[in-house]
C-alpha cells in the first residue's frame, strides 16, 4: 500500500487451485479491507507469524513472473533510503501490464531463468521452500496490496515466517571511507557493501587471481557469440584498457570517466557493454533523453549486432515499452539500455550499471519518492555486486564524493592527450581582450565572437551558437524606465513570441496588448533577456546567406551538414556536425552563472563542456569562445579542460558549508502546520539540524534536515516513520517528503 504506515508485507494463504501460477513476481488480486485490490506475490511459505484469521488469494492476474527477486530487494532499499514506500518504488519499477504482449509472448518459449522460481518454491535461500501443493490446505504467501493498477507492494522482512532479509545502503551508494582495493589491473575492484547501520557484507568470492567469481555465462539458445573485446578508444585513457580487461573477467570494477572532447561516447559506451556481454554477465545503461538513446542504439547495435539489447523508454507507448521489459525479464537479450525508467531494468546475471551525462536533471524522477537514477544504479551495484561506470564530459560532486571515498577510481586521459584533442578557448571578459574591445563586458556579442564566427563561415565550416534562454524575447521591460514588464493579472513575466508579436504572460498565458508600465506609464518596450530565436534572426541577418538553423524546445535537431552554416542551440539541444563544429560561441553566460541555485556553476559547466566537445580539435581549427569574466572557476575549468580539478573544489566548498552531497539533507514541504506536526513527531537522529522554514509554493513552507553521512538512513527512517505515524491518524493536509532535493532553494 502506498500509505506510508501500511508499507509492510501482508499473509495470505492460497488455494489449491492458484498453486502452479502463485510463484513469486506476479500479479495478483486479494482482500483488503474489504476491496477487491492489486498486488505483488512476493515470497512463499510453509505457515505464517499471523496467529489471525488468514484471507485466501482471490486471483492471481497474470503467471507471468513480471517482478524479479532482485528488483523486489532494490525497491526495498531504494523506498528506504528516499524515506518512501514500496509501492511507489514498484510503480516505477515495473511498467503496467498489457494482456495482448503477454498473450503474444506466451506462445514462445521463455529463456531459462535464473531468477524465476517454480511453483511452490521461495524466492531466497533464507525462505523455507514448500514443494508443490498436492490438497486443499492452503500454503503462505506474502502479499503487498496496493490500491490500484498493480503498481505497488510491500517489502520482505526478516521475521519468524523466513522471509528473506532486504539489504539496504547507506549514503550516497553505501560507499565507506575506506579505499576500495584494487586488482592486479590497477583499477577499482568490488568494495564491501555497507547494510542499513554501515555493517560490512561478504563480497563475492575471489578465485586465484583475486577477481570474483563468474556466474554461468550460459547465452540464450541460438544467441551469436559474444564479440572480442576492443580497447579501441578506452586507448586513450590510462586506465581505460584495464576497465575492460576487469569487466570482460567477470570482476566489478566501478569507474568516474571524464570523457574528452569530440569522444564518441556511445562507441565507449559500447565497448565497455561488449566487454560485459564477453564475460558472460547483463548490463543495463541509462541515458537522459532520447536522443542520446538512439546514439546509443545505433552504437551498440554495431558492437553488438541486432537483437542482442533492448531499449526501455517511455515514447515506446504502453505496449512495446512492455514487450522490451518481458524480452529483458525472460533472458531473452543481456543488455537494457533505456532513459530513466530504465534504472530498474530486470537483467540476468547483472554484471555493468552504467549512466551517462548524471549531472542532468533528467536523471531526477519527478514521481514519489523522487530517486535519482544515478544513486539507484550505485544502490544496484552495490547490492548486486556489478560494475559501475559513471561518464560524462563534465563530473558532480557527487561523482568526485566516488573518487575521494574510493568507492571508485577515475579514468582520465593524460595531459598530452587532452591538448590534442581539444579546441582552442577563449573567454572575452579577461584583461587583454578588455583592453582591445572595451566593449566586451556588457557586449552581448564581442568582437571576439563575432570574427570567430566571421573567419569560422569563410573557412565553410559550421557555427554553434549556444543561448541558453528559449523562444524569441522571453522577458520584456520598460523602454522608458526599465521596469520589468509584469502581467496585470499574475504578476507574471511578460515575453514578446515574435517581432510583430504581442506580449503574453509567460505564467497565465493571457495576452497584454496595451500593457502600459505602472512607474511611468510609457507603452514603449525593449528586450531585457534574448531568446534563441530572436538570436537566429539577428545572426541571420548579419551573415546574410548562410543558411541558419535552431535547435531547441519546438525542434530538436539530432545532426546538421558539416558545411558553413550557423545553428543556434538552447542547451542540451545542440546537434552533432559533421566533421566537428568550426567554431562554438557561448553567449547569455550570466543567465547560468547568476541563478540562485547551490548546482549554478556545476549545471553552467556542463553545458558548456556538452557544447565545447563538439568543435573540431585545435590542431583541425576548432574555436571556442565564452562570453564570460576569465577569473571565474568555472570558466577556468573549461578554459584548462579539468572538470575534475571544479568538481573537487565544488565538494570541497559543501564540505566546509555542509551542503550535499558531503552531508545528506531532506526536504519537508507542506503547509505550516502539517510541517510543523511531522517535524514534532519524528525522532530525529543526533546531531539532525533543522533549518528554515522557507516559502515554497502557494501558502506552504519548507523546511530542511540536515545530518551527517553516517545518520543519512536514520534520517530517512524517521520522516518515513513520521509520516506513518500521521497518515495511521488520517491528517488531513498532505506532506511532501524529499531525501537528496535536486534543488535547496
């Protein structure tokens, strides 16, 4: 049940009749409180602690095991590290059913499974095993009872019925502060997991040569063989050999990559699955957006060869999105690959977690309990004992709080190396370009930038033009006075769509056509912030006849011709070009720098470096110009290519003002009085700070807890405990709970 004070396993006995289909991971349908509801089969055995009355299982929907056991654990520790229930975890776990794909599938064979148990047996070696039931008397089953849809369960507990025990990380991925120890390879092997109080758990076996013990590589019937493995662009990172010689032997080695500029991320990415795939184990990568998806596709797709993975993403529609989960649940293909959603992919014998670009905020589910695919997959790791690779042009803090506890190692590309693959970068707000362009501080298009993208369209090669507002003047003001224009109705910002457009409210959506400013009256308007499109229409005309194209909310474009041309791009919608961008301009730089958020100058970086990894090196002449201040540390980290050296500060800089991820902090967000009562009901861990309250939206408040790493899963107990304590009593006004908010302010 997704109440928080109903999140336990509850006992039913089944009849007879449901004994063959009534196997741990299917659907079913009981009693509960009087209604006919969904649930989750989740273990079976002999008899029961409840010395009550016990309900017979009403129906057990469909036989197809959808709810792997290994899935079923990692929701569990999921809902407990984000201070939620199970059943919300498994609503986005497990994609909702679709008869006619279960019914097309049933007719072929299902794969050998590991992890689907028969009839009548337990799901872990703790559970007692039963054996088929050959009379009437009813056996135990646990069963979560969710209220609709059959989304949600309840979790195992270890308890007098042997149940199986749910294992749980702390922190941030269970990571310990001790130095995760390394094979004869160099890079990181398996670190100890930490249960739910830091206690060490046995890590898997090691054979002669200290690497783990390889499961039964078996490959599905009529599978092809798995390809070799190829270093091939791992070459130009150290340590990039090693990782795939560790994960082609069965071992799980987690790494912190920092890609270089131009890289072929997917190819990387595809290499490190083959490796995977060659050492007899799954894998299951997650992207953010569905363009980086298809890249990836097609990447893998060409390693790999067709009909070896499996893409998990939700413009599948309902039923190929549920066919792609089937196909991974029945061991049909070792690799899921997918965007968020993709986190919880059922995978055989998983031997690879591994998420690409994890700073963005795609990442972050917007659903209760809100987890963040990174930390889920690091959680997946953990409890499975697999790899990890964690990738991206740019790395969080929470990325380099892997590298300083040793949970993982970094891979990055010597100095040498990094220098002749990078563009050429120039900032235009330092000393020796004021002195020649005075101008350029408050230039919104320095001289720089303009002869780099002059001399860049003679050479015919393509301009990327980064702008990171959207739309044509997103925000208005006075001509007169500079008052910011607002709507008479919402207060909201008014924005110009068009040059012979009229201003809107960008909040209610209602149209200002004889706005007049309420300081001074005058009815004249001017830009205050430029939108991509009225910067195409500016470029355009300045470079008369060089085709201009944009790229962003209404259209994203996936690759432009490698001619001259200017594409002009809201962040995260730059496409690729062919040979390389000539040249890649980042312009608006205040609008990411001066936002009031704790990730500003980490989330600016990334953009940037996304943008700047698509010119051509310096050597072929790539440019990249940023209109921005040259003392600034993230300019500085573009300006040197070191991601890693910001990273370090930026966690350097929490630790000291204790801020995440060097201590772990939870939102609670509602109305003042329900804030107040949950606060007053949980018995927070020592040394919990409680700060705030805020205003958050409408007539709420927010509040913060804050605590050390240590106490994270503590603090995550105590909200979820409070918040039982008042949904038992039925309060009446709603509490939001957030462990690890993606934003404080």
């Amino acid at each position: 049940m997704p109440l928080p004070h109903l999140d336990r396993p509850f006992d039913y006995l089944v009849p007879a009749e449901l004994d063959a289909d009534a196997v741990p991971g299917v659907r079913v349908k009981v009693r509960f409180a009087g209604q006919l509801v969904d649930g989750w089969l989740l273990d079976r055995a002999d008899d029961s602690g409840h010395t009550g009355r016990l309900a017979y299982l009403e129906k057990v929907v469909s036989p197809e095991p959808v709810l792997a056991p290994e899935i079923a654990r990692l929701a569990r520790a999921v809902a407990d590290r984000y201070a939620g229930s199970l059943a919300d975890v498994l609503r986005l776990a497990v994609p909702p059913r679709h008869a006619r794909v279960e019914k097309d599938l049933r007719a072929q064979p299902p794969t050998a499974d590991a992890d689907t148990p028969a009839a009548g047996t337990a799901t872990s070696p703790d559970a007692v095993s039963t054996g088929p039931t050959t009379d009437t008397a009813p056996t135990r089953v646990v069963a979560a009872a969710p209220p609709s849809a059959g989304v949600a369960a309840a979790p195992p507990t270890t308890g007098p019925i042997g149940t199986a025990a749910v294992p749980a990380t702390t922190g941030l991925t269970g990571a310990t502060d001790a130095p995760a120890p390394t094979g004869p390879t160099g890079v990181a092997a398996v670190a100890d997991a930490s249960g739910p109080a830091g206690t060490a758990v046995a890590s898997a076996p090691t054979g002669p040569t200290g690497a783990g013990a390889a499961p039964d590589a078996a490959e599905p019937s009529g599978a092809p063989a798995p390809p070799s493995v190829d270093p091939r662009g791992w070459r130009d990172y150290p340590a990039g050999p090693a990782f795939l010689r560790a994960l082609a032997d069965g071992r799980p080695p987690r790494a912190v990559w920092s890609a270089l500029a131009g890289e072929d991320w997917a190819a990387r990415y595809a290499d490190a699955v083959a490796a995977t795939v060659a050492g007899g184990r799954g894998a299951v990568v997650v992207v953010a957006d569905a363009r980086d998806l298809d890249r990836l596709d097609a990447a893998l797709t060409g390693t790999l060869g067709p009909g070896r993975h499996v893409c998990l993403s939700a413009a599948l529609g309902p039923a190929r999105r549920y066919r792609a989960f089937l196909t991974a649940r029945r061991g049909a293909v070792p690799v899921v690959i997918g965007t968020r959603a993709a986190m919880f992919a059922p995978v055989d014998r998983l031997g690879l977690v591994a998420i690409w670009d994890d700073g963005d905020d795609l990442h972050a589910e917007p659903r209760a309990p809100y987890p963040h695919a990174r930390d889920v997959l690091l959680t997946r790791a953990q409890l499975a004992g697999a790899a990890a690779l964690v990738g991206g042009y740019t790395r969080t803090a929470e990325a380099q709080l892997l590298v300083e506890t040793g949970w993982a190692r970094e891979v990055l590309a010597d100095r040498a190396t990094l220098r002749a693959r990078t563009p050429s970068i120039a900032p235009t707000g330092d000393d020796p370009q004021l002195a020649r362009d005075p101008g350029a501080a408050t230039a919104r298009l320095p001289s720089l930038a303009w002869t780099t993208a002059r001399d860049t369209l003679r050479a015919d090669a393509p301009v990327l033009v980064q702008v990171p507002r959207r739309g044509y003047l997103p925000s208005i003001s006075c001509a007169d006075c500079r008052t910011p224009a607002r709507c008479p109705h919402c207060a909201g910002p008014l924005a110009l769509p068009s040059a012979e457009g009229i201003p809107a409210c960008r909040w209610c959506g209602r149209v200002a056509a004889a706005y007049a400013c309420p300081e001074c009256g005058g009815r004249r308007l001017r830009a205050a912030v430029t939108g991509a499109r009225r910067t195409a229409e500016e470029l355009g005309r300045a470079f008369p006849g060089v085709p201009v194209r944009t790229s962003g909310r209404e259209e994203v474009l996936a690759s432009v011709p490698g001619g001259a041309g200017l594409v002009i791009a809201t962040p995260g919608a730059e496409p690729l070009a062919e040979g390389g961008y000539g040249a890649v301009l980042l312009l608006d730089s205040w609008a990411l720098l001066t936002r009031a958020d704790l990730r500003a100058g980490e989330e600016t970086l990334r953009r940037w470096l996304s943008a700047a990894a698509l010119a051509r090196p310096a050597s072929a002449g790539g440019r990249v110009v940023v209109v921005a201040d040259g003392a600034l540390a993230p300019v500085q980290a573009l300006l040197r290519w070191d991601p890693a050296w910001f990273a370090a500060r930026e966690l350097a800089e929490r630790r000291e003002l204790g801020f995440p991820p060097a201590t772990k902090m939870a939102s609670v967000t509602g109305p003042a009085v329900a804030v107040a009562d949950l606060l007053a009901e949980a018995r927070l861990p020592d040394g919990a700070e409680v700060l705030g309250p805020v205003p958050a939206d409408g007539d709420r408040e927010r509040m913060l807890v804050r605590v050390p790493r240590a106490r994270a899963a503590a603090l995550a107990e105590a909200l979820h405990t409070a918040a039982g304590v008042r949904s038992a009593r039925k309060a009446a006004d709603p509490v939001r709970l957030q462990v690890d908010p993606l934003s404080l302010f």
